[in-house]
C-alpha cells in the first residue's frame, strides 16, 4: 500500500504501524497533538464543520450530565 486516506482512528495508527508511506488524514473533531500519526508526515484535510475546534465537543463544561432519564435511555440503547 502506497497511501492511505482516512479520519483520526486506530485504522490511522495501524497504516503507521506497517509502515504505509503517505496518508491522508481528513480533520476530525478528536484530532489533535496527542493522536497525530506517530513520527511520521501527513497531509492533514481540513474540515469546515470541525474549523479548527478540536476537542471544543469534548470539554467538560462542570455542569451535571444533561438530559432526562428517558432521553438518556434511549441514546444509550441505540
């Protein structure tokens, strides 16, 4: 495999664990420093829904868990 295209997933780190030369990696909402491909060169597609606010969806605000009892049921059961 020449290259590999794909978002921020444990597929992303597998490509670099065989040593695929060149990937693609499209801007997610959880990419960032941290999970970047490891010691190696990537052409990082920007994501316009995602405009460079990686990891905003995911801090903790301090607030409790939102939603009712029902609502979270059923997100849980999907």
């Amino acid at each position: 495999m020449r290259g590999f295209l794909s978002v921020d997933t444990a597929l992303m780190h597998l490509a670099v664990a065989v040593n695929v030369p060149k990937q693609i990696v499209i801007e997610a909402p959880t990419l960032n420093k941290t999970n970047e491909p490891y010691r190696r060169p990537y052409l990082r597609v920007q994501n316009p829904a995602v405009s460079g606010r990686n990891l905003d969806y995911y801090r903790y605000d301090g607030r409790g868990i939102q939603g009712t009892t029902g609502e979270l049921f059923v997100a849980w059961n999907r």
